[in-house]
C-alpha cells in the first residue's frame, strides 16, 4: 500500500510501496503539485524503476517551470537504488536523519 | 417452440460475429414475427452497449443504466413496450435519423447459461398489433440459446485475435534477437561473452559486444518495464550507439548524442540504463560510463576481489546532457573478468522473497573465473534458476562477461645450435603478439634468451637434447623458463668460474653477457634436478609502472655485448 498525501509546512509525505502497481495513484498526486516541493521519503519502504520513473516525470514538469522536487529523509538502503541508478545526480537528497 | 427449435441449428453454424449477430436477429424477427430487430453487445470494460450497425461505421455506444436498451442491461429483465413514444426510456433520435417508425418494442437481456451479461436484443414493431405474453415467453427461451451462441462466437474471435498477437510478438521476438551478436567477437587475449533471457517473448534488456576502431564496445542496457515497449526502445538505444562508434564517435560524444536523442523521444517517465564501455585490448584498458547502470563488477584474478562500480551517469532519457563527468578506466589484468549484469539477476526473488544478490554472483565467479565466459555466463544462469526454485523469472536477465586470459604458457623446444636463435626470436615475437604483452619488454627478452641459450650450447657439448623455452604471461609481463636436459649443473646466478664441476673450457662463459642480464631482468632463478640431469633457469620480465615508461627503459638496453 502506498499514502500520498501534504504533511507538516507543506512537505509532502510518501508511505509504503511504490511499485509498479501504485504508481498511478502516486503519479496523479505528484501532477497537481507546482513550484519548488519536498518529499519526505523516511516511510518509504520501497520503490521501483516505474516509481523512479514517477519521480523523474514530475523532476522534468517541475524543472520546466523554474521548481524541483527535492528528497528529504532518504534511507541508506533507498539512497543505495538513487546512487546505483545515477539518480543522485537528478535530485537533491537529504539523507534520513 | 418448434421455430426456436429451427433457429437453434442456424445458430449453431457461424463462427463470426457478424455472421452470427445477423442470424440472431432474423431468428428473432421470425419467431416473434416482428419487423425489425438489433443486437447490442455488452462491453464490460467500459460498462457500455455497442451496436454494429455496419461495417465501415463507427458503432453506436449507450451507458449500462439509460434508455431502454441500457435499462434492459441493467435490470437484466425484459422490456415490453407497446407505445414507445410514451415511454421517456425511448431515444426518437435513431428513428429521427433513419426515418423509422418505432411503434412497439420488445428489449431483452442476453444472459448466457454463466449467468454472464453478452448483450441486449430489442425487437420493433410486431406484424398487425404489439407483442403480448406468449411473445415475452418465446423471446426469453429464444434469448437464452442466442446469448450462448454469440458468447461462444466471442470467445472463439478472442482467441484468434490473442493467437495472432502471439504470431506478431514472436516476430518481434525474432527482430529483437538479431540485434544481438550472432557470435562473440574474437579479441585476442580475450574472452566476451554475452547473452539475454527476456522475461516474456520481447525484453527491455539488450547487449552488445562489437568491433570498432578504437577497440572491442561492450553495451548493457535496461529500459524501465518490459514487454514490447521497452523492447523497442532499447532496441532502438543499441542501434544508435552501434552506428555512433562505427561512425568513429568517441564514448563521450556517443553517450551524449544518444542520452539526448533518446530525451526528446522517450515518455516522460521512461528511461535506460546502460553501460558503454570500449576496451582497448593492447593497453588492457576499459574505458566505461555508466548511465545507471549498476553495480559493474570486476573480479581481480590476482587476489579472487571483486571491485564494485558506481554509475558516472543518470540513466539515459531521463533528461538533456550537455557535459560528462569523467570515463572510468578499469585496467584488466591477466585473468580478470569485468561483469555487466542486468538487475534481473542481483533482483531475482526467490519464494521467500529474498533476492540473489551481489555476493551469490561474486562467489560464482570466484569458483568458475577460470572457465570460459560461455560457461560462467550458464553457471550464474543455473544458479539463478536453482536458487529461483520455481519463482517465476519476472524481469529480463542479460549477461555481458569480458574477460582478459589468464597468464597463459607457450612451450617450443629448440636445437642445441647457434642456428636455432632465429626461430627462438620468432617465438617470443609470437607470443608477445598473441597475448598482447608490452613490446617494450621484447629487446630485454630476446636479449636474456640469446645470451642463456648461446651459454647452453656452448657449455652443454656432451648432450645432443633439445632446448625447452616455456613463456608464461603474467602481470604486465611475462616469465620465460629455459630447461636444458643431460647437463652438469651450471647456475648462472652466481658466478661462472665458482662452478668447478663444468666441462674445461678456455674461454670464460659471457661474463658480461650474465652481468647485463641480472641488470635487464626482474629476477633470475637456477634451479637443477640431480635425477633428471636438468638445468632450469627462469626469468621474469614486467614493465615497471606505466607500460610507455617501461618501453623507454627497454628500448635504452637494447645494445648487445
């Protein structure tokens, strides 16, 4: 299961899985968001390459725009998927504290 | 009754759908003796009736729930109306547009004997009067054998449709496949090996291992998903980065060109992640950039290491390039092996959920580096499937396996005579060329071996057997081994006249000749067996540090005493 959803001064909050499976849901979320955001993964468990890819679609929209997404509360297992995919180098990454 | 009977036998016959939709109306229209009549079909994807009006127009669709058709499909019940103009259920648009009358109509669900919904069927204006109770009882039993007879139509078209989707996809399949490398290109001193096993007909992994000017390139690339997608892009990425090297594109301009093109084309949320390497099979060097594509391994044969990379890049389309950061260079020794992996192998779940991982593929190749690629690449393939033990293989796996050959030995034998020197030269300019070995270190070789083996004939006057000369390669160099059998010991790593044992002799044996060589060599070793009445001495030559700078040196001793 996966839960989307704004948190605490307007960080947005992602919980579960992101697979293949939620990734519409977390897809259509991430399209209604504007300007410079961060998504705090520290309840992310997981993600896929089809979840990268939901990140990086939203990256692409939000950097068109003069914004970013920026990741916030990284775990060392997902900053191992964000480094070993080179996606290091397309988002700022707050390791978990 | 007896005409439901007479209809159930036409409709036993058609295999199409709109073969059989006719005869379910003209079965219907002469039971019910009724003037017209249609069939919708039930779209439960969409949750929508469809009628097929003809071939060639697009069909008319109604939302399950309005009018009386999508009522009928509903309520699942039948549909008696004698007025329809009373009836606000009843859209006058179709007759408006036909220029029909409808005058009463009689609506029915199709309901096959699985209690599945197949359609609706509406009967219009029934000959000399509206349809009454004994209409209402044919239509239903007459129902009941139409629904069967168009469902078993639908199903038998499914499958045609699904068996020629089949077809196609095993020609994408075949397309797919020829872009691989029909055979490994043959890099001496090398062994490549590749191969890919996609997770359906097509897979978004593809490989390649080719020949260009500038060396051997070795590409793995992944797209997101897999499928017929996938498959084309990656398909796509191969071919552009095997034209961009055979056009003389360096690695960075190849990556580039590719990454950007692949930007602007591929879906927002697509991507690849692929290695690009170009090895240089004289310096041993691969050069490599890795666009996410991770982690490549390079076992060390030397201490049984493997030593793990890290992308240099993000994967490729997933945005614009316009600089690089720096190629890695892994310098390959003799028997090492540089390992590109798909994460179909490091991410195979076994029942328990628990994946294969890094260290099952590095303990792999620890126990089986010193077989062919072909063979490690069915090893990790068998253990990946044993370790699977009957988990489903759900992403594509593709293997790249390039590896340099372990310190190889040659063995000639050669006269007891001055006149053998030349075919010994051509020995060591052989095997220096076929294993790739610094041509640098060639002078001092030749050198040391003309002035042991001139010794051997010179001193050795009581034998008539042949001269053994072994050249082994080893790291960033080579070791040549001299055995001399039915001799007296004579070692030469101490001094010539200390040896009392040898045969008289006016002439002292090349003094200067073996001061020199301890100066050329790495190491000179004497070593005689008592038994056998042999003599082995063995010598080792490397470059330095840099292989240019142990060039130099070499070519600084080339002078002969």
């Amino acid at each position: 299961m996966l839960a989307i959803d704004y948190g605490a001064d307007d960080v947005i909050v992602i919980a579960g899985r992101l697979d293949s499976a939620q990734c519409p849901a977390a897809q259509s979320f991430l399209d209604k968001v504007q300007g410079t955001v961060t998504l705090d993964c520290s309840k992310l468990e997981y993600i896929s390459s089809a979840g990268l890819g939901v990140l990086l679609k939203t990256q692409k929209r939000l950097i068109a725009s003069a914004g970013k997404l920026r990741l916030s509360g990284v775990s060392s297992h997902l900053r191992d998927i964000f480094v070993y995919s080179g996606f290091d180098q397309i988002f700022e990454i707050e390791p978990a504290r | 009754m007896e005409a439901i009977l007479g209809v159930t036998s036409a409709l036993a016959a058609p295999f199409d759908l709109m073969t059989m939709l006719a005869e379910v109306v003209n079965a219907a229209k002469q039971v019910l003796d009724a003037d017209r009549g249609s069939v919708w079909l039930y779209d439960p994807n969409a949750d929508e009736l469809v009628l097929e009006v003809a071939t060639g127009i697009r069909p008319v669709r109604v939302r399950a729930g309005t009018g009386l058709a999508g009522t009928c499909a509903r309520e699942r019940k039948i549909i008696n109306v004698p007025d329809c103009y009373a009836d606000p259920r009843f859209d006058p648009a179709v007759d408006k547009a036909s220029g029909y009358r409808t005058r009463c109509m009689l609506t029915l669900p199709l309901v096959d004997h699985k209690d599945v919904l197949v359609g609706v069927m509406q009967v219009l204006n029934k000959a000399g009067g509206v349809f009454d109770d004994d209409d209402e009882v044919l239509a239903t039993a007459l129902a009941a054998q139409c629904a069967v007879a168009l469902q078993r139509v639908r199903m038998t078209e499914a499958l045609i449709e699904g068996e020629k989707m089949q077809q196609e996809l095993q020609v994408a399949r075949t397309v797919q496949m020829s872009t691989f490398p029909a055979t490994m290109p043959s890099v001496p001193g090398y062994d490549a090996y590749g191969t890919s096993r996609p997770a359906e007909l097509t897979g978004g992994d593809t490989f390649d291992l080719s020949l260009c000017g500038q060396g051997l390139v070795a590409v793995l690339g992944d797209a997101t998903g897999h499928g017929i997608g996938p498959a084309l892009s990656v398909t796509q990425m191969q071919a552009m980065l095997r034209m961009a090297f055979r056009l003389g594109a360096s690695l960075e301009t190849a990556l580039i060109q590719v990454n950007n093109q692949l930007a602007e084309t591929l879906a927002d949320d697509r991507f690849i992640t692929a290695f690009v390497g170009i090895l240089d099979p004289v310096a041993h060097r691969m050069r490599f950039h890795s666009a996410g594509q991770g982690p490549i391994l390079h076992f060390q044969a030397a201490t049984g290491a493997c030593t793990r990379y890290k992308p240099t890049s993000f994967p490729l389309g997933a945005m614009q390039l316009t600089s690089l950061r720096p190629a890695v260079d892994v310098d390959l020794q003799p028997g090492d092996i540089l390992m590109l992996i798909s994460d179909g192998v490091y991410e195979y779940r076994d029942a328990k959920d628990e994946q294969f991982g890094e260290e099952r593929v590095e303990e792999i190749v620890r126990a089986h580096h010193s077989a062919s690629m072909a063979e490690l690449a069915s090893r990790l393939l068998e253990s990946v499937q044993a370790f699977a033990n009957g988990a489903p293989q759900e992403d594509d796996i593709t293997l790249v396996l390039v590896k340099r050959s372990a310190a190889t030995s040659a063995h000639r034998t050669f006269k007891r005579s001055f006149d053998s020197l030349q075919g010994i030269f051509d020995f060591t300019s052989e095997v220096f060329a076929r294993e790739s070995v610094d041509r640098g270190l060639l002078a001092a070789v030749d050198f040391t071996l003309e002035e042991l083996f001139t010794n051997m004939v010179k001193y050795s006057t009581t034998s008539d057997a042949a001269v053994r000369v072994d050249i082994a390669t080893i790291d960033r160099g080579v070791e040549v081994t001299l055995t001399d059998y039915d001799v007296e010991p004579f070692d030469v790593t101490q001094a010539p006249d200390a040896d009392i044992t040898l045969p008289i002799e006016k002439r002292k044996p090349g003094g200067l000749g073996l001061h020199l060589i301890r100066r050329l060599v790495d190491s000179v070793a004497y070593e005689y067996s008592k038994e056998e009445r042999r003599s082995r001495i063995t010598f080792r030559k490397t470059s330095a540090e840099a292989p240019k700078a142990a060039a130099a040196n070499a070519g600084g001793e080339d002078a002969r005493d």
